[in-house]
C-alpha cells in the first residue's frame, strides 16, 4: 500500500510537472513575437497549406526525408513505435476498455519493438557517424539509454516476467480519481514506472521540447504572404517611428 | 594585404562528405570593426568592460523580440540531418561549420544562463559559461556562415542557423566586436547612401556615361534617369551595378527594358541602394533604417511602384521585411506587388507580348543558373511558391537557346550558396569564400564536362561578385558570370516605343 501511494504521489508530480513544464514554454513561445516573416520558400500561401505542410512534417517527416535516409528511417520507427505502445498503455486508464484500443492490442505486439528497434539505429549513428557523434552530448546518449530502458523493460514485462496487470490497472484507474490503490512490487514493473516518471520530469526541460516546438517554428508555420499582410510587434513599429522625419 | 596561402580544394566527380577535422578553420576571422565603424551603427566602439553581462543581456532582449530564437534553441535534437548540409563544412571539413555545431556554439551558453538543466547540470547538457574563448569561437564560426538557409531545408524542426548566426552577431557587435567589412559599408549606406559610398555627382557621372556607352553600341537612346520626379517606377539595385562587371551589363539589360517597354523609371541618389546588410549583422534598427531610405525617396519622387535590381539578400529583405520595416505602401499603385522584383516586371512584360527577344544573339553561350540562396530560400517572385526558380530560368530561356540545369540536388531548394554572401564577401576572408565556393563549384564543373556550359547566369550581386573573384582559383574563367538582365538586354529587339 505505501508502495502504491509513494508511485501514485510520484506520478502526480511527474504529471504536474510535465503539464506546468511544457504549458510554460508554449506560453512563452506564443507570446514571443515574430515580426520579421522567415518561412523558408518555397512555403505555403495559404493556412490550409501551412496545416498540410505541418502535417506532412509530424506525421512524415518531410523535412527528414530530403535531409536524412538513415534518421528518417530510425526516427519515423521510433516515434511511431512509441505512439502505438503509448495507445495501448490506454487499457491501463479507461474502463470498460474502448473498443478501438482494444481491437488495437495486436498492433502493440509489435510497437514496443519497433520503438526499440529505431532507437538502437539512432543511438548506432549517435557512435558510427563521426559528425553525429561530435554533436552528441551526455545528455543526448543518456536520453537514448533512458528511452532504451523504458521500451526494453516495457518489453520485458509483456514477453518475459509478467506482471499482475489486473492489479496494475487498479492502480492506474484509482491514481485517476485519487484514490491510492496498491501496486504490485514487482521489480520490473517499478524499473519501468520510475523511468517513465523522470521521462516525464526531464521532458520540460530537455531537447524533448522540440514536440512542442515544432508547432511554433516560424520558418514552417508562417505563410509565404509578406507583401500581402503586413506583421509587426510593438517594439519593431517602435523603431520604425523613430525613423521616420 | 599579403596574398592568403592555402591549397584549393579539388573538385571530385562524385562530391564527398569531408570526414571531421577539428579546428582546421579556426584561424579563420574578419577583421574587427573599429570604433569609427561600430559607434555610427549604434554600437560600442570595443569591446565594453562589463561585456560577459552586456551579452547576456542582449541575449535575453534577443530571447524576448524573436519567436525563432527560443523555440530554435530549445527544440533541436541532435539528429544530424544538417551535419553535411553547409556549403562551408563542405568545403573546410570543419565540424564547427556544421549547422548544428554552429548553433551549439550558442545554445551551450543559453542553456547555461537560462534553463533550469544548464545551470544545475552544465557538462550533462553541454551548457558552458560566456568566457572570452566562447566569444572568440562566436567571432570566428559566426563569420563562416552566410546566412543561407540550406540547412533549414532538411531540418524536421526548420531551425534556420541564419537566425542564430545574426543573433551571435548581433550579441558580438552589442558588445563592441562588430565586424569590419559589414559594418563599414552599412555606415556608407548610413552617411551617403550605398555600399560603395559613391556620392551623388560621381553616380550622375556613372550614369551619362552607361547612356553614352549604350547609345554608341546600339544606337537607341536609352536613358538612365536619376531623381526624377513623377516617374512611374523607382528601381533600387545594388550600387554593385553601377561599376562591377558583370553586374553593370544587368543594369543596362534592366533600361533597356524599361526604355523598350515605355516605363517611366527613376533611380535615386539618396537611396541609391538596394542591398542592406543589417540584415547580415541581425539588427533590426539598422536593417529599418537602411530600408527608411527607400520609403522616404519613393515619397520624395512621387513613383507609383518600387522595383528592385537583381540582389539576392537584398531582394529577402525587400520582399519578405519591407513590410513589417517601412509598410504599408498605402501611396503606391496597389496594382502592382510592392516591393517588385526586376525579373517579375520583366517577365510580364513577356508574358504581355510587350517585348520580343531574339534567342539569336545569345547562341554562342550555352547557359546555367545559379539560384541565390535569399531569393530562394528567403523569397518568392510572382504569383505562387517555387516562381522564385521558374521566372529567372524562364527569362533566361526567352533570351538564349541554350539552357542547363546544374544537378537538382544543387539548385532550386537545394541550392549552394556561392560562398561569399551574408556578409562574408571581404578579402580577409578569402580563404573561407574559396573553400565555401567548392560544392557549387563542383555541380558547375560537371555542367561545363558533360553539356559544353560556358555561362552562369546570377540574378545576385554578391554572386556575381564572388564567382568573378573565386572561379578563376579554380581554373574557371571569370567571365563566365553574367547577369540575367544582360542575356536580356543582348537579345532585346528595339522595336518603336511603346506605350502604356
């Protein structure tokens, strides 16, 4: 029982912290103004080609695709991996299951290895490439190892050593409504919870800021529309009135 | 000065990615403004005593005026994917000119002072403190970028290093290391009105001159008109054109298009430029008041649209900041896009059966096109993304029977800067622009080998300035540059005015 509060209090302020952590910086990123129009063009002219452009961006990765093959591959596979484990985890918090992310359990057979497979090619690059590992910091290995471990023993609990997951998911539903539930303690469960907890702690302040910000990155989402509308702020048409004779 | 010593890179067939090679361009700087050249601008005239706050203050101002810098500081991963991206890495090995390594340079002192990870864990994160060596890297690596834009390209997240290499450089220049060659000329824009601080009676000269020249060569009185009041058209064009070769045969092309198609045009001595390299050193307050100068002449003479001369950066700037720096044109004609590009009037003056051109008298070349990386990448001309690469190839083709693409991983989006442009066309930095030059280079040796190429066409003035200096270094002529309004002006058919 003080197993379970202790995890369900940890998941709180990892939740917390997540939440607070990336609202604070897509507030800040919205309220940065962008007076000079960057896209880079060829762009899109229009809001409904910036939302197609976007979309091709974070569901396809474009960009990746004139710019790296190997990355491409690698990284499409991962995130893609970890959206179909993420979809399925959801049979841990709704109740009765929706049907959808039932009939979806079969795919999540194979995204956890997916996930895992892609980011073994990244961390590969992150060694074989020597000017991908000259950019490479601890920091970028660490998050590798920490995603690494999170998929393996993630993996490891649904093909190895089981976990008692009708308990589990008494803890999962009761966390949602505060109320404590016990949580089993089994050593690979809690491996694989607290890693998923400090994911959620160091999100808000690591490169995994580039989720949200691609959404504000001026040079894909402004339109190629500068002689038609005019931007400004307020501290640039400052300057341009102390110009003016 | 003394001629730089330094091996120039070979051409190969197939270009190679150079494998990593610390520091081999570390010697490479400009040299640092002087204080009769920062203070003008705005700027300290060296380097203030309390400069480690000073930048860290600006670095804050920065973080707080451009949506680009944060979201492009925070966001980048690692990937790699622009690792052998940049003209210069390519052409120095360097990994310091790689894009990303560029960025990291000032991302490791952001993360230091302003994230919660950087300041309890540096080395984890690669967050470093703002010491003197910091800077000096800033001074260096900051200077061998030109503001392209490729990178940007292949970037999932768009992270542009031109922002951030404007931000350093405006970080630099705030705390009194500005550099020499952009600052010089901005203060000549400042003071006279152009880069090359030609004053009023010298650009009056120049100009009765091209019409007597013009005149004798093709017997049609074409004018070169300056501060005409109530001309229809004001161009502004990079001061380049009134002396540089090739750009003067553009300048020429551009009035006999103007003298054939019957317009009403007009250049001005007091905005006798069209470049603006506070755009090169990232500072909006001088950027503004290079582009004031342009407003203040167009209401000054009364003209109904501003069009602008063949200039890469100097066309972003019109195009995509005019706007936001002097707009809106409420006093201009609303028929017309403002600011216009030379190639956009041209071409629909084309499109309209306003001009013939006979293809003839340009078939001794057999002509490629450089797209510039601001027009590209930075701009648009005409009516719908990707003009910027139809209409100047579509001019050129009007104009010469013999055109070739250089290879596609090489023009359009993908284009090479030519290796001397965001304010790095300076001799101090020739060892750099030669090296930069090589991957374009290479995709115009393979055109030349295997399709007989003899000319590359530029709509850029620095282009055009740098191909002249640096394809004679390998062993190309440098007169194989010309301009695209040249090919337009040899083969223009003078025909009874018409008018409009």
């Amino acid at each position: 029982m003080i197993l379970g509060t202790v995890y369900a209090f940890l998941f709180l302020v990892a939740t917390i912290c997540l939440v607070v952590g990336v609202a604070l910086r897509i507030i800040r990123y919205s309220r940065t103004p962008a007076p000079l129009v960057i896209p880079t063009t060829p762009a899109p002219t229009t809001t409904g080609g910036v939302v197609s452009l976007m979309f091709r961006e974070v569901v396809l990765f474009e960009s990746l695709f004139k710019g790296s093959k190997w990355t491409l591959l690698f990284g499409w596979l991962f995130h893609f991996g970890l959206v179909v484990a993420l979809l399925c985890h959801l049979r841990y918090f709704t109740d009765p299951v929706w049907r959808w992310v039932e009939m979806f359990q079969w795919v999540g057979l194979y995204g956890g290895g997916v996930m895992l497979f892609g980011l073994l090619g990244l961390w590969a690059r992150r060694f074989l490439v020597d000017r991908v590992r000259y950019i490479s910091a601890p920091s970028d290995h660490l998050m590798l190892a920490l995603l690494v471990a999170i998929a393996g023993s993630g993996l490891a609990i649904k093909y190895g050593i089981h976990t008692d997951i009708v308990a589990l998911k008494a803890f999962t539903r009761g966390m949602l409504i505060f109320d404590w539930q016990p949580l089993p303690a089994e050593p690979l469960l809690l491996i694989h919870l607290t890693l998923v907890i400090l994911l959620m702690v160091i999100f808000p302040f690591s490169k995994l800021l580039h989720a949200p910000g691609v959404f504000f990155s001026p040079t894909r989402t402004m339109k190629d529309t500068p002689r038609e509308k005019r931007h400004s702020a307020p501290w640039a048409d400052e300057i341009n009135r102390s110009t003016q004779r | 000065m003394a001629k730089q010593e330094f091996p120039i890179p070979v051409i190969r067939s197939t270009p190679e990615i150079p494998p990593i090679q610390p520091g081999v361009m570390s010697h490479s700087r400009p040299f640092v403004a002087k204080a009769e050249h920062q203070e003008p601008l705005g700027f300290p005239g060296e380097l203030v005593d309390n400069w480690k706050s000073v930048a860290i203050d600006k670095m804050e101002e920065l973080l707080g005026k451009y949506r680009a810098l944060p979201v492009f500081l925070d966001s980048c991963v690692k990937c790699g994917a622009c690792t052998d991206k940049c003209h210069y890495y390519l052409g120095t090995g360097d990994p310091k000119n790689m894009p990303v390594a560029r960025q990291d340079i000032l991302r490791s002192v952001y993360r230091r002072y302003f994230t919660i990870a950087g300041k309890f864990f540096p080395k984890l994160v690669g967050a470093t403190d703002l010491t003197e060596e910091v800077i000096d890297d800033w001074y260096r690596y900051y200077h061998q970028c030109s503001e392209c834009r490729r990178c940007s390209v292949y970037c999932p997240f768009g992270i542009d290093t031109a922002e951030i290499t404007m931000a350093g450089r405006e970080i630099l220049a705030s705390i009194g290391v500005g550099q020499k060659y952009a600052n010089e000329i901005i203060g000549k824009v400042h003071k006279i009105g152009n880069n090359l601080g030609l004053p009023e009676p010298a650009l009056i000269d120049t100009l009765e001159g091209l019409e007597e020249e013009v005149e004798e060569e093709i017997n049609v009185p074409v004018k070169f008109p300056l501060d005409q009041v109530g001309a229809d058209v004001l161009l502004v064009t990079p001061s380049a054109d009134f002396f540089a070769e090739p750009h003067v045969d553009g300048l020429i092309g551009y009035a006999k298009v103007f003298h054939q198609a019957g317009i009403s045009w007009t250049l001005s001595s007091y905005a006798s430029e069209a470049a603006n390299f506070g755009i090169f050193i990232g500072n909006y307050e001088n950027m503004q008041k290079v582009a004031e100068r342009i407003r203040q002449a167009a209401i000054d003479l009364g003209v109904k649209r501003i069009v602008v001369g063949e200039c890469g950066h100097a066309w972003r700037v019109a195009y995509s900041f005019w706007n936001t720096l002097i707009g809106p044109f409420d006093c201009l004609d609303s028929a017309y896009p403002t600011p216009q590009h030379i190639c956009e009037l041209t071409y629909d003056l084309l499109q309209q059966g306003q001009l013939k051109l006979d293809p003839a008298q340009n078939d001794d070349k057999v002509v490629t096109f450089h797209d510039s990386c601001n027009v590209s990448r930075g701009s648009r001309m005409g009516d719908t993304p990707g003009g910027q690469f139809i209409i100047p190839r579509a001019l050129i083709q009007s104009a010469c029977s013999n055109f070739v693409d250089m290879a596609p991983e090489t023009t359009h989006e993908h284009t090479f800067c030519c290796g001397g442009g965001g304010g790095l066309l300076t001799d101090d930095l020739l060892e750099l622009r030669v090296k930069g030059a090589l991957p374009r280079v290479s995709a115009l040796k393979r055109v030349i080998e295997e399709d007989g190429v003899t000319h590359m066409a530029a709509i850029c003035a620095i282009c055009k300035s740098q191909f002249s200096k640096v394809l004679p270094e390998y062993g190309m002529g440098m007169d194989m540059v010309v301009s695209v309004h040249q090919l337009i002006g040899d083969a223009l058919v003078f025909e009874r005015a018409q008018q409009i």
